[in-house]
C-alpha cells in the first residue's frame, strides 16, 4: 500500500525535495513519486490521482513553483489532504510560488509548508501527522523525533556552556 503521493511539475525539481523522500523514508512511510505537469500533462495528474487513490494513499504532497498550479489542481481532482510545497525561484526566491499555492478559493484547501529545505523536510512530517491520526506506531515515531531534536538542542547548549562562545563559534565555522 502507497500512503503518500508525491508529485513535482518537473524532474529538475526532484533533488529540492531530497529531505522530503528522506524524512519519509526514516519514518517507514511508503510513497510513489511522479513528476507530472499541471499544464502540459494534466490528464496524467488526475489519472495518477485516481491511481494512488486506488493504491491506498492517504495523503498527496505536490511541489511546484513559478505559476506553481500543481498542488491546486491535484486539491481539485481529489479529497484527501494535499500538502503544497512552493519551490524557491530565481524571480523572487519562492515568493511566487508561495502566494500561488496559498491562495487557493474556499473549498478546495492545499495545506502550505514554507519554500526550500525546511518546506521539503515539513511537508513529509506533516504528511506523518495526518497519518498518524489513525496510526498509534507513527505518532510514536513522531514523538521519539521530536524528542530527538529536544536532546539535539540541548547537548548543543551544554557543549555552548563548555566550550564558550567563541570557541564554540570556531567549531560551528570549521564544519563548513
């Protein structure tokens, strides 16, 4: 079983959704990526929409950017959640596809996640969210990670306290 469909309006767009596929993968969610266009392949999208739906997805996450239409129209073709993800531009830094994807007319809702790393990273644990809503294993997961993150931020600030500021900021410049 599929439960999350993930589709981009171009294979360039594929590597900028990295730490999506890869926050999937740590949570053991199975998911089928397509990279089909609102515009010059739209009967494709809805046909893969019915498929997926078919396969047992739960939830769709769509990027695109510029015009980005995409999350839109798949929002029209299904009743699912669909999680929209702007990819950052050259015109404007995303901005474009941000005001495109979050301006959707009511009754037909995209849920947004901010453009570049983070957007990517935040759709798929946001996608885990609503699969965790009927699913006790993955809001486990989704505890142990925060959790995670917790004890991350924390031994940071000890080692801050030990090291002291500047050296601490020495360590941070060489890692780069």
């Amino acid at each position: 079983m599929t439960e999350v469909g993930i589709i981009v309006g171009s294979d360039s767009d594929l590597p900028k959704l990295k730490g999506c596929f890869q926050t999937l993968d740590d949570f053991g969610i199975s998911y089928d990526v397509k990279a089909y266009s609102a515009h010059r392949t739209p009967h494709l999208v809805a046909e893969w929409i019915k498929l997926m739906e078919s396969a047992g997805a739960k939830v769709f996450i769509a990027a695109a950017g510029g015009a980005a239409h995409l999350p839109g129209v798949v929002a029209s073709h299904t009743v699912l959640p669909v999680i929209g993800i702007p990819i950052e531009t050259q015109v404007s830094g995303g901005l474009d596809s941000l005001l495109s994807i979050v301006q959707m007319p009511s009754g037909i809702p995209v849920a947004t996640v901010a453009t570049g790393k983070a957007g990517a990273t935040n759709a798929a644990l946001l996608a885990v969210s609503i699969l965790a809503t009927a699913n006790a294993a993955y809001q486990e997961k989704l505890r142990n990670y925060r959790n995670t993150m917790q004890k991350t931020i924390i031994e940071k600030n000890e080692t801050l306290s030990k090291q002291g500021l500047y050296e601490y900021i020495k360590s941070l410049e060489a890692k780069k």
